[in-house]
C-alpha cells in the first residue's frame, strides 16, 4: 500500500491546506485575511498596472518638452528686453556725460585688462638751459632700467599693436612754443592745432635716448595764464584715444621723482577704471580766499581723466579766467579752483607723507650731489647710484652753471 497517494497535477492549496477548484485563465487570486479569491477584476487591474508607467513616462517627456520651451521663450524675451534696457542706459549715459563735459570712460575690453596707466607731463620751456635740464631728467629718475617708465611715442606704439602693454606711466616734456604772437591758451578754434612739431625756434630735441618726448603746446610759453588748462586738453584727447587713467603734472627743477615710490602708490592706492572717477592728489595747502585745499604745483599732483576732460574741454577760456585769481595768480591754486568748480564730490588723495617726489634739494652749489644721493636711495639702481661718481653726459658742466648763478645765463 503506498504510503504517499498521488497528488493531483497543478492543484492549488487554500490557506488551510485544502485544494481550490481550478479557476478561468482571466482570474486571479486575491489573498485577505487568510482567504483566497478568485477575481476576473484582479486581472484587470494587473494588466493596466503593468502599461500605466508607459503612459506616465510619455506624459513627463510631454511636461518636459513643454516647460523647456517655455524657458527658452523667457529667455528670449529677457534678453530682448535686456538690449533695450542696454541700449536705453547707454544713450541716456551718453547723455549725462555730453550735458557735464566729462569724458566717457573707454568701453574697449582691451584697456580694461591693461594696469592702470598715467601720464607723467615735466613742464618744460624753450632754451638751452631748459634743454640741459631736460638731458639732466633722462639721465637719472627717468632711465632706471624699468620697462614700466617709457615716452608718449612709445606708449601710443605698445597700445596700438595687438599685445600687452608693459609700459605704465609715459612720460613727455611740455613746451609752450607758439611763439609770442600766440595766445597763452589754446582757444576753441578748430583752425588752429593743438600742438606743433618743434619750437618756438624751429629747434627739436635731436639727440640722446629722449628722441620724440617732447610735446609742443601750440601756445605761448606761460606759468600761470593757461598752459596746465592746455596740457589738462591735449592730456584728456591722449587719454581717451588711448586708455590712460590718470593726469600728472610735475615740475621740471628743482623737483625731483622716485619712481619706484610713484609704481608702488599706483598699484596699492590707486583705483582702476571705472572706479577712477573725480580723484585730485598732492601735496595739499590751505586756500582761505576759495576755503579749500588745492594740490601743491611746486612738484607733482595729478589728476584722473575724467577731471583733466572737466578742466581742458567742459570748461572755456573765459570760465577759467573767471574761476582764476587775477590778484595773485598761481598755477596750481587756479588748478584747484577749476578742480571743484565740478558740481560732483572730488575725492581728493593727500601725498604730503608718500614720498613721492621732493623738491627743496637745490639749495646751495653742492644740492646736486644730495640728489644724486637721493636718486640712489629712492631708486636703488646701480647705475643711478654710480652716476653721482662719475657723470659724463652732455650740458652737465653748462648745468652746474646755471645752478651756480653764473651771470652768463
């Protein structure tokens, strides 16, 4: 007899051991509460179980299609609108600066990644005294051996090719040389130029490493009746052409300069452009008569680019004689009476303790070996620090006796 009976093909065992009947193909069993049910609907719901993710998957690629249109769509209308808005602030920009007279600040991303640059102007005067002194300048705080100190010619070469620009502060001797028939001033007259190619003589400097770096203001030679104004309008139209930040004005003698201290003051507290604006800096003095402060002329002050555009183009030759102290006129107290006669704050930079330059070292025959010695320091360059040993450039005997008071000069 056998022990295990044969069991029957494919049955099916409820909850409590017993054999369910077999159910149609289209049923499905559904388990609750320990009992099981065969339920056509059971299947039903399986079947559209199992195409619903198809269906939620199309719908998702539809909603995502959608929404990326409409991004796109916003996008474009915001940047659409954003060349409006661009375009309305430029010309209302535009605007602002030609009803001020101010300068509009260079827009090329070229001059943006250039360092900041200023234009170091030595007023100078015709005459071979002036020429001696001149040579004088080029042989010691303008040839250090720095690639960062160049002339105007080479400054406007650097920025026209397509490269880096090295040079930094370029240099350029200012001459009055319209001759005494000129006025001394440059007036609004678009016949007359602006500068000239040599002298009041006829003369050129021809020789030495200072080949070109002079600036000929078509004027006649003046201190205080009108040749800062003009330098502050040529200066501007150089600044704007080619991207320089800042206007200098420095003194031919007894002034000296470390540029060394002048490269550390541009790169540690000088602002780049557009940051730049109304800035004013020197040594400065008291004007009771104006109550204001105005930089000192005897050596260095400077000015940005903006406030050189303010002074030689907004502001006519008449303004400025109105503006001027016809009593006792001085160049650089005028300069800072044009200065804040801008209807913007001026932010005025105090130099009287950065050792920039100096000027009471010629005070007695023997100054000029102070200052060599002084060039040594400030520089620490070996070959300005030798020159005082050992100086063999043209006009330096004729130079000492000019300094010496000789009655020939």
């Amino acid at each position: 007899m056998n022990k295990f009976p044969a069991q029957t093909k494919k049955s099916s065992i409820g909850t409590r051991g017993k054999a369910l009947p077999r159910t149609n193909t289209n049923t499905a069993r559904v388990f609750t509460g320990g009992r099981t049910y065969s339920s056509p609907s059971a299947s039903l719901w399986k079947k559209s179980e199992k195409n619903e993710p198809r269906i939620i998957k199309g719908r998702k690629s539809k909603s995502l299609i959608a929404c990326c249109s409409l991004v796109i769509l916003i996008l474009l209308i915001s940047a659409e609108q954003s060349n409006k808005l661009r375009r309305k602030l430029s010309s209302w920009k535009q605007a602002v600066y030609s009803t001020t007279g101010l300068a509009l600040p260079s827009s090329s991303s070229s001059s943006r990644q250039q360092p900041i640059s200023l234009l170091l102007g030595i007023f100078s005067e015709t005459g071979i005294d002036h020429e001696a002194q001149r040579e004088f300048i080029r042989k010691t705080y303008l040839d250090i051996g720095d690639d960062r100190i160049c002339t105007l010619s080479e400054f406007v070469r650097q920025t026209e090719e397509d490269y880096y620009r090295v040079c930094t502060v370029p240099y350029t001797f200012v001459i009055g040389a319209g001759g005494d028939n000129q006025p001394t001033t440059h007036l609004e007259d678009e016949l007359s130029p602006l500068t000239v190619e040599t002298d009041s003589r006829g003369n050129v400097d021809s020789e030495g490493p200072g080949v070109g770096d002079c600036t000929y203001l078509n004027i006649r030679e003046n201190i205080n009746d009108g040749k800062s104004p003009t330098y502050m309008k040529f200066a501007a139209q150089i600044a704007d052409e080619y991207g320089i930040d800042y206007i200098s004005k420095m003194n031919q003698f007894p002034a000296s300069l470390s540029m060394y201290h002048l490269f550390q003051f541009m790169n540690d507290d000088l602002p780049m452009a557009p940051y730049n604006r109304r800035m004013y800096g020197g040594s400065p003095v008291v004007s009771y008569k104006h109550d204001s402060i105005y930089a000192s002329g005897r050596g260095f002050y400077f000015v940005s680019a903006d406030l050189a555009a303010y002074v030689g183009l907004h502001l006519s030759p008449e303004e400025r004689t109105a503006l001027a102290d016809s009593e006792t006129p001085a160049e650089d107290m005028d300069m800072g009476s044009f200065i804040y006669s801008n209807p913007n704050p001026i932010k005025f930079v105090n130099l009287s303790s950065a050792n920039i330059f100096s000027h009471n070292l010629m005070s007695s025959k023997n100054t000029i070996m102070d200052k060599m010695r002084v060039w040594e320091i400030w520089n620490a360059d070996e070959k300005v620090g030798q020159l005082y040993n050992s100086i063999n450039f043209p006009f330096f005997d004729l130079y000492c006796d000019i300094l010496s008071g000789d009655k020939r000069f």
